[in-house]
C-alpha cells in the first residue's frame, strides 16, 4: 500500500518537482555529513585537550604528593594548572580580538564617525548580493535554482572599506582561536571531573593485596 501511494505521488509531480526533489535531497545530505565531520572535530578536540589533565597531573599522582584520599586537593591543583594553562593559551587572541576593536574605534575617531555608519556601508560594498529563483514545493517557496548575482563585491581602494575588511576578518580570526581555547577549558573541566569519579573512587580493585 505504502509503495503504491509513492508510485502515485511519483507520476503526480512534475519534472521540475522531481528535480527540485533530488536538489532538496542532496542538501540534507550534505548538511548530515557536514555536521557529522564538524561533531567528530569537536569530539577530537575535546578528547586531545581533556588528556592535557593527565599530562599536567601526572608526574604529581605519580610521585604520591597527592594521593587517593586527597581528591579535593586534586581538583584544586588541576583547576589551577588548566586555568593558568588557558591564560597563557588564549590571551594572545583576546588580546588581538582587543586590538582590532581599537583599531576600529581610533579610526571612527580619526574620521569624526562615532556612530561607525561608515561600517555597515563598507562592509555592504564588499558583500555580493544573490536573487534566489524559487517555486512552490508541497505549498511552500524554496529555492529551486542557483542564484544569480545581482551585485558583485566592489573592491575599489577605500580606507572605509579595507580598514572594515582588516577589522572583520582578523577579529574573526582571533575569535575562532580564543574560542577553541574556551572549548579546551571546558574539555579540561569535565576531564578533571571525570578523574574525580573514577580515580578517587573506593575500589578494592585498586587495593595491593601484598600490602593486606
């Protein structure tokens, strides 16, 4: 019955429906894949900066200076190390992030637009603009073709212009820096948790019988 209902539905939908299908398809694929990559790197990343607790704590649990009744201390001592280890991490890109905002608030200054209304105009001449053709797809209007482009970016000298495009694009930069170290504190922060369940746990397992 199931099958019977597609076939119809199938011969009811014209060349460009079947097209516009196939297009709607190949999308959500892409997507799926493209969030699943994105989800195994973060994964990656969370896991390779975790492990950094291990690093950092592991000539201490090794040399007993900390040992299994101490977890308190533990987690005092690792929050302290990946706190300072994040310091020293990402103040360079906020730092960045600082100086590219000064930059921008020095030259509004220097040209006696404090509103930043020269920003938007700039960044607007350097976006290129599409028209999406679309139709109605099961009562809804989705693009149904490429774009055409209306407007192309105008890269004309301007101090407006490529101050907006320094600004932007090395703000941008600092910022996906300073947030991967962000994820990194957070990896460490659940990693030391984690070692606080399953390190200082009572476990007889962990017991040297020779020594009972």
């Amino acid at each position: 019955m199931v099958n019977y209902n597609v076939l119809v539905l199938a011969e009811k939908l014209s060349e460009s429906d079947k097209k516009l299908l196939v297009a709607l398809l190949i999308i959500v694929f892409l997507i799926i894949m493209i969030f699943g990559y994105l989800q195994k790197l973060v994964g990656w990343i969370m896991n390779n900066q975790g492990h950094q607790v291990d690093t950092m704590m592991y000539d201490i649990m090794r040399t007993r200076v900390i040992d299994q009744n101490q977890k308190r201390v533990f987690n005092k001592e690792a929050y302290r190390k990946s706190e300072i280890l994040f310091l020293k991490k990402s103040w360079p890109s906020f730092l960045a992030m600082a100086v590219f905002v000064g930059v921008l608030i020095i030259y509004a200054a220097a040209v006696h637009q404090m509103d930043l209304s020269f920003f938007p105009k700039a960044w607007k001449d350097l976006t290129p603009t599409f028209t999406w053709p679309t139709s109605k797809f099961f009562g809804l209007m989705i693009p149904s073709d490429w774009p055409t482009l209306d407007k192309a970016p105008d890269f004309s000298y301007s101090n407006d212009k490529y101050l907006s495009l320094l600004v932007i694009v090395g703000f941008a930069i600092s910022a996906v820096f300073f947030l991967v170290y962000c994820q990194a504190l957070c990896a460490r922060s659940m990693r030391i948790r984690q070692l606080g369940r399953t390190y200082f746990r009572k476990d007889l397992n962990k017991i040297d019988h020779d020594h009972i």
